[in-house]
C-alpha cells in the first residue's frame, strides 16, 4: 500500500460524516449532542469526505479500492460506486456542485467527476503524490497538495488544465482555502510550516511556523483564524490570519489529522487517528469541550448543512356577499386559506369572528359556530393553492348598520413564517333589511 500522509476539506452543518480509516465506514455524528447515531458502509479505507453544496450528496474516497463511494445524506445511503485512481485521498466539489475533484496520490493525478452522473469526465496530470484538494469560494481554481514534489498545484476550473506550481514547504499535505478567497494556507507534513499562498499572485506571502506534522487546516467563516492539526505534539494551532502568528495552542487526542469548523463558526471538530476519537474545540474559548468515542482510526470530516425547516404561509381571505329579498336574508362568507408556501401545508385551522348577536348556519364540512366564533379546519393545501369554506349569517330586522366579521388563521403545520397576513376582515352596511352593501 501507498504511504499515507495526513492530509483537509470541507462543507458545512449539524450533521457531520466521519470517515474511519480502519473500519471500511463512515459515522454519522450528531453534533447537537456530539453522539454517534448511525454508520454507513463504504469501501476500504475511507479517507476524505466531502459535502456537496446543496447538502445533498456526500462523497468519501476508498484509498485501497480506487473508488468514490457517493451517499444520499438525507437517507444515509449509498447510492454510486465511481472508479477513479489509484489510492484516491481527497475529494472537492465546486462551488455548483456540478463536478468533483479527486486527488489519487499513487497515480499524480485529478480525476474529474461529472456529479450528475457519477462517472469521470476528465483526468488532470499533477506533480507527484498529490493529497489534498479544495476548490475556491468562486469556482475558477482548484489547488492540490504534491506530497513528494513539495509544490501546490494550481488547476483551472474551466479548462481543467494546471496554470501554475507553486512551490511550497516539506511534504505538503493538508490546503484550505480562505472563505474570502484570498489565500490558500498549505500544512508542510514533513516539515513544521504553514505555507500561506496568495491566491492573486499564485506566491507564497508568509510562511507560519507551527510544529512537527502539521497535516489538516481549516478556516472560521470569517477568514480571521485557520486551525492546523499538529501531529507531531497531538494538538491544534490556532493561527490569526492578519498576522500570520500562532495565538493559541489547544491540546486534543493523539494523532490529530484533519479538522473542520462547523458552519456557525463555534467549534472545531478534530479527527484523533491514533485514540479512536474526535476533539470538539469551542472557538471562543480555544478549549476542549467534549472528546468523542467511537470511532475506527477517524480521518476525514465534512459537515451536512441540516435541512430547512418546513414553513408554508397562509393568507387568510374573507369575502362577503348579501343575499335579500328572501324570507330570511342572509349575508354568505368565504373563509379562504391561501398558501403561498414555499412548503405545503398539512393542517390548518381559521376562525370567523361575528358581531355581537350574530349566528351561523350553512356552514361548510369542517366548520363548527359556538356563539359568535365560526371555527374552519383545513386539511392539505399544496403549495400556491387555496380552500374555501362558507357560512352564512342570517339579517334580522334589527340588524342595522355596519355588519363587522374578522376571519384569522389560529393554527396551522408546519410554521407559518409570516404573521401580517393572519387576519381579514369584511365589514358590510346595512341601512335596512333589504338594502345592504358589502365591499
């Protein structure tokens, strides 16, 4: 088998997928309570794992199998075996999600997927024993770690051809991009450097010394730290990135390989290879608070955006109509559930309130009058669809004047985001028994 140097990608989420060098599968780690809830088959020895954009799709390289493992995280499953290289490591979606870039460290190349089909569209020569790969914030470069050649090179997106090498420190392993895009921080494995490239210039700017085997890194949303796993001292440097200093050096398990910030920003999660575990770093404080067990020699990390929660907007419309010059005159009202989504609707309940006085009859399937309060219950309405209920409100002799019914929306499923437009109301005129107008 190949060497296998540490190497680091990400996506985002609470959600996160952990790839278990030493047992052929992939965790699934709930980081709302830091537990392991489920586990998913792949190939052998899984190395990197990624996210795609949407969510919607993870990939995990299989070092010893030369194949991409694809899943469907919303059902944890596995839903494509794709050959690519020779002891693939790394795998980076861009930006679209259109196409993947897979590093395969024995063959120095980049295999190119098509994600919409999950076979290989292209092949990119590199420099020798490429590890890493990340693809910037705007689609247009990829950037891949040559352990053996201690070069980055640099690939272009739209022609997936290398436009430059850059040369960087001793066994590069681990690269991230800055969210901003401005720099792509490099981990020299065999050396105990951060390389920090300019990703305007395609140079290196800075060289941040950090410790022995620094292999995984990875930046906070706002581009202001980056974090290294250090493997040479089982910790996580933390590096300010507008001075390109070390300011905190936080202890974690042993064999520390990549780690990942979580989308919000307030932790970093780290794959301990050697103890089975991964660290759980609270970025405010740059202190430990939970180490979690469970694992088969962890090493890759990516985090799955959870999904929206469902919400459907109801707009409540009331409509009056009179109906005289019968015996009992009556005015009819359509209580009108209008979803303007983006979700459908599964219940929902609206309430018509009378005058003082006032009753209800006619009333629609559905529909119930105790006093003056007509309450409608509603079952599915789909997306941009509406239901209609009716009911009628006798006029009596006395009945003079303004005629005021308020309809209003008193629950429904899933959330309705939007409350300014609960309510409607309809007020009618009455000068006698058998002249009446409505708007």
């Amino acid at each position: 088998m190949a060497t296998l140097t540490e190497p680091a990608h990400a996506v985002a989420g609470p959600k996160a997928y952990v790839s278990n060098f030493g047992g052929d599968d992939v965790s699934v780690l709930d980081t709302g309570t830091n537990t392991i809830t489920n586990s998913i088959d792949v190939g052998s020895n899984p190395t990197g794992v990624t996210v795609n954009p949407a969510g919607t799709q993870a990939y995990v390289t299989n070092f010893d199998d030369g194949t991409i493992s694809a899943f469907d995280t919303g059902t944890d499953t596995v839903t494509a075996t794709i050959p690519v290289g020779t002891n693939p490591l790394s795998v980076a979606f861009t930006p679209s999600g259109a196409r993947a870039y897979v590093t395969n460290l024995s063959d120095s190349t980049v295999s190119v997927i098509d994600t919409a089909t999950n076979t290989v569209s292209g092949s990119v020569p590199v420099g020798t024993g490429p590890n890493w790969t990340v693809v910037n914030p705007s689609g247009t470069t990829a950037y891949v770690t040559n352990n053996s050649d201690d070069t980055v090179s640099v690939i272009n997106t739209a022609t997936n051809t290398v436009t430059a090498t850059v040369p960087v420190g001793d066994g590069p392993s681990g690269v991230a991009v800055s969210p901003s895009g401005t720099s792509a921080y490099v981990t020299n494995n065999d050396g105990t450097t951060v390389s920090v490239i300019d990703t305007a210039t395609n140079t290196v700017s800075a060289t941040v010394p950090v410790g022995t085997g620094p292999n995984g890194v990875a930046f906070n949303p706002s581009s202001t730290r980056a974090y290294v796993t250090d493997g040479g001292s089982d910790d996580v440097k933390v590096i300010n990135t507008v001075t390109n200093t070390v300011t905190a050096t936080v202890p974690v398990g042993d064999g520390p390989a990549k780690v990942e910030v979580d989308p919000s920003g307030t932790a970093a999660y780290v794959t301990n290879r050697s103890d089975d575990t991964v660290s759980v770093i609270d970025t405010a404080t740059n202190a430990v608070t939970a180490t979690i067990s469970g694992f088969n020699s962890p090493y890759g990390i990516a985090f799955a955006a959870a999904p929206s929660p469902a919400n459907a907007d109801i707009d409540v419309n009331l409509t009056a109509r009179p109906n005289l010059g019968l015996l009992v005159p009556y005015l009819s009202y359509t209580l009108t559930a209008h979803n303007t989504g983006p979700d459908p609707v599964t219940s929902a309940t609206l309430t018509a309130t009378l005058p003082p006085g006032a009753s209800a009859t006619s009333l629609s399937a559905g529909c119930t009058a105790v006093g003056t309060t007509v309450t409608c219950t509603y079952g599915a309405v789909a997306d941009n669809a509406s239901v209609n209920k009716t009911f009628r409100v006798p006029l009596h002799l006395l009945t003079l004047g303004t005629v005021k019914v308020t309809g209003q929306r008193t629950a429904s499923a899933p959330t309705d985001p939007n409350p300014a437009n609960n309510t409607a109301a309809v007020t009618c005129t009455a000068v006698s028994i058998i002249l009446v107008t409505c708007p």
